[in-house]
C-alpha cells in the first residue's frame, strides 16, 4: 500500500493536474478547484475557486483564500477543471508562490496572484 501524501504534495498535485479537490474548513465540506498555493504574511495558504460544498456566505461558486493548516479530510478527486478563471479584479500578494495552476513557480521568488 502506497504511504499516505501530504498536504502539500496533494495541493501540488492538484493543481499541477488541474483536479478539483474536497476539504472541510471551518466545519464545512468545500469542492474547489485548486489556484494559487504559496505563503502570505508568513502563513500557507491557497486561493480556489469553490464550486460545491457548503459556504460560511451561502454563496457560491466564489474565491475563496484558505489557511492550509486550517484544511482538513483533503481529498483529490477525479474531476478535472480547464484551467485559470477570469479574477475578481483583487490581487494577492504572495510572499512566496509553490505552483500556480497554468504554470510552475521555480525557487524562491515573489509573485503576485489574482484572485478574491
């Protein structure tokens, strides 16, 4: 039996493959389709595209930036997604960006996404 993947390498995963994922977040099942993942203001996070699932806001489908250490029961999914989606408008400032779903982020640098 294959070793259980971590966090991250599920979120690289997904958003490298483009696989919608599920988590639950605030007691809260979310279906995402997985953006941006890096560090900003110091902590994990992931900027997605939630589709399904239950909302704190009752809207959906919405942006949605989520503290990494606050997911839990994240699980890949079989269902793929196209790709980037047209922003909000609002920008992100990444301290430090892992992958980013229409291309890989090498090293270190600073990026900026879009998102919320």
């Amino acid at each position: 039996m294959d070793a259980p993947q971590s966090t991250d390498e599920l979120l690289r995963t997904a958003i490298t493959q483009r696989r919608q994922i599920r988590f639950w977040y605030d007691g809260k099942e979310r279906i995402v389709e997985p953006h941006d993942y890096g560090i900003q203001n110091g902590r994990p996070r992931l900027l997605a595209y939630q589709i399904a699932g239950q909302s704190n806001s009752g809207r959906l489908p919405a942006w949605r930036l989520v503290d990494v250490a606050g997911m839990t029961r994240l699980e890949l999914l079989d269902r793929k997604f196209s790709g980037g989606r047209p922003a909000s408008g609002r920008r992100h400032k990444w301290d430090q960006l892992f992958v980013r779903v229409d291309e890989p982020v090498q090293g270190n640098k600073k990026a900026t996404g879009q998102g919320q």
